[in-house]
C-alpha cells in the first residue's frame, strides 16, 4: 500500500474544440488541478506528462512557470496517462518529491488513427496490408471472445447505450445526447460484430492529477484520495494485441490487462469484489466486455448477465465507466488515463452530481489498455 494521495485533479472539456490547441487544453487542466490541490505551480517539485500528437510536455513550463522543475516525457500509447501517473508515484514513493504533477492531453484529427508499422517494431508491408487499422483488430479479438464465451450482439449495443447515457450526465463529455440500442445495433458496420455508435473517436482533451507524499497531505489537509496501489505491466508471450495479433503457444492467449489488474490488487490489500466502481478502457463496447473479465471482476462469459441485470450501471452493484467512457468522451491518447482517474475521485469525494454514486463509494479501480500491449490500474480509496 502506498503513502501517496491524490490532492488535486483537473479536466479540460473533452470533444471537438476548434481553435483550441492539445496544450492549451493540458494548461486548462493542469491549472484546475493544482487550484483544486490549494498550491501553486512552484510547489510542485516533479512532473510527467505525455501526449500522442500535440507536442512534448515538458515543454508547457514555458507557460506555467520557468521553476527548474523535473519534467519528464511520456509516451505509451493508450496507456500514456496511466504510466505517468504511475511515474510520479513512484517519484514520491521514492522520496524525489512531495508534491507531483501528472499530465496528459492529445488533439487528433477526424477519422481513424493512422499509426506507422516502423514504429512498432512491425515490417511496412503489415500496414499496407491494412493490419495497422484498430478497428479491424478490435472486431477480430472480439468476435473470437464473444464465441467463445457466448456474448451476443445486443450486448455491445447495451454497453455503448449505456456510455451515451452516462455521457448525458457529464458536463465534460463529447457525446451528451443518449441513443437507443436499436439505434448502436443497426447502425452502418464498421467491422463486424462493431458498429460505427459501439466505437469511441480519436478526440482532443487534457487532464492532469496532483498527487503529494502523506508529510504534504498533513500540511495541505484538503480532500485527499489515497492511491491503495498503481501498477503498470507489458504483454507477456502469448499475449493477442493490437499490433500484436498472433495466438503464441498453446491454451487460451495471455491478457496484460489482467497481470496488470492482479498485481494493483495484491498491492492494495484488496479484491475485485470490494471495488465501488470503476473505469474500465472501453475503445469500443467489446473491450469493456473484455475487461470486466480480464481485470478480475467476473468469469468469462458472465458478462451477459451481468451487463442485463444493469450491474454496471451508475445504479448497479459495480458501475462501469460513470462519465461515459472512451465513447461518449473520445480518446485523446495522452489524456484518456487520467480522465478515469478524475472521475474516480470525483465519485470518492462524492461531487459527481446527476452521475454520482449511491452509497457513498470508498473504492474504485482505474484500468488502461494501449497497444501493443500496456496496461496500467489504480485502487484509489477513502
């Protein structure tokens, strides 16, 4: 268990903002969460932030503040935000700092992500094969998983309807209109089973966290959330990942989300079942399927059941992705990580307003999957 806390957390608006540069939106959220922390820029004593495509992040001291600071790159894919929040916990753990700042934010444009083979260590010809295009590979893992374990369609509508309705109660969201599954299910087809609703976007945004050693929360007081444990972990061999398709072996392929989820957990002195809610990667609706599983929270195959009986609802036994998710908000890759964990101390503290928690929730989990196979979790408590 760690002696860190968060003490502060800051969002930018999320979705289509012309005008509006991925740094302004990272300067946007950092200022937020260093006002809802109580301190100022110079107090913060190390910093790790990244970004996809709107530039270095070390470089946004120019416009918060020339102090010298320890200001390190992140770059990770998906997982970007998860692994700089992981970087500046353990800055603090190590006795580097007290105070830190995490950050991330991105700018994409329209369309789908267009990601280089050379840059993943992969041969030119598998992006002119068309392997290098997301969403082929995220309806190839879960049209596999969902025969294999017996999920039906209507289920990936139920998740993304479920997103777009979450989305409506969040201020900060992309998408703020809900839409009926009839209307996720019969949509154009992206890939099979996947249509165009059941998809997030590349989208732009920025959120930062503070977070400060247990002597800086005894002097700063506030409204701390304790972060129970973080962990971060890449695939293993047998892994299937994006821009890693290949079952290796024998059996059932590995999954880095639940090495990763299995070591927060024994970290944090905790079990799934003790988790309130949680923030679960949800590139498309078949990866939260995937995830309620792969991170420990049911069997494979209950997911049908559970996603039925509303489980996951705001009002359910473990609500799943209470802002809306990577679908109602999009997925600008840098910022992606830490919106969840915004949002999980937004419902510890009990500010989430019309999306709140009921209950008074103590614990919640955060979970980041990139490619080509990263994942980073939290436990967070009160």
């Amino acid at each position: 268990m760690s002696g860190v806390s968060i003490i502060g957390a800051g969002l930018s608006r999320f979705g289509r903002q012309p005008g509006v540069t991925g740094r302004q939106m990272a300067l946007e959220a950092v200022r937020a969460a260093v006002a809802d922390a109580g301190v100022s820029w110079p107090d913060v004593q190390v910093a790790f932030g990244g970004s996809d495509g709107s530039g270095l992040a070390d470089t946004l001291v120019g416009d918060l503040g020339l102090t010298g600071i320890q200001f390190t790159n992140v770059k990770n894919g998906c997982a970007t935000g998860g692994s700089a929040l992981v970087s500046a916990i353990d800055a603090i753990e190590s006795g580097r700092a007290d105070i830190a700042v995490a950050v991330g934010f991105d700018k994409h444009p329209r369309g789908a992500f267009d990601p280089r083979p050379e840059d993943w260590g992969l041969p030119a010809g598998y992006g002119e094969a068309g392997l290098m295009v997301t969403t082929q590979f995220f309806a190839i893992k879960i049209a596999r998983y969902m025969e294999r374990y017996g999920i039906t369609a209507p289920t990936l509508a139920k998740v993304a309807a479920k997103a777009y309705r979450n989305g409506a109660l969040n201020p900060n969201a992309w998408r703020r209109e809900a839409m009926a599954e009839e209307v996720i299910a019969t949509a154009d087809m992206v890939n099979d089973p996947l249509t165009r609703y059941m998809f997030c976007s590349p989208g732009e945004g920025g959120a930062a966290i503070v977070l400060a050693s247990e002597a800086a929360v005894r002097r700063l007081g506030g409204r701390p959330v304790r972060v129970l444990a973080a962990a971060s972990r890449t695939r293993g061999f047998g892994s299937f990942e994006v821009f890693a398709p290949a079952v290796q072996g024998s059996g059932d392929p590995t999954s880095v989300s639940t090495d990763a989820a299995r070591a927060v957990f024994e970290l944090a002195g905790v079990a799934p079942s003790d988790i309130d809610v949680a923030q679960l990667q949800d590139t498309e609706s078949g990866a939260e399927v995937m995830h309620l599983a792969e991170c420990g929270f049911c069997e494979h195959g209950e997911q049908e059941k559970w996603i039925a009986e509303g489980r996951t609802e705001i009002g359910g036994a473990l609500p799943v992705n209470t802002d809306g998710g990577c679908i109602a908000n999009g997925e600008p890759i840098g910022a992606s990580g830490l919106r969840q964990v915004h949002e999980i101390v937004t419902q510890l503290r009990g500010e989430a307003g019309d999306r709140q928690v009921r209950g008074a929730p103590r614990l919640g989990f955060t979970h980041v999957y990139g490619a080509p196979g990263i994942s980073a979790c939290t436990v967070l408590g009160v």
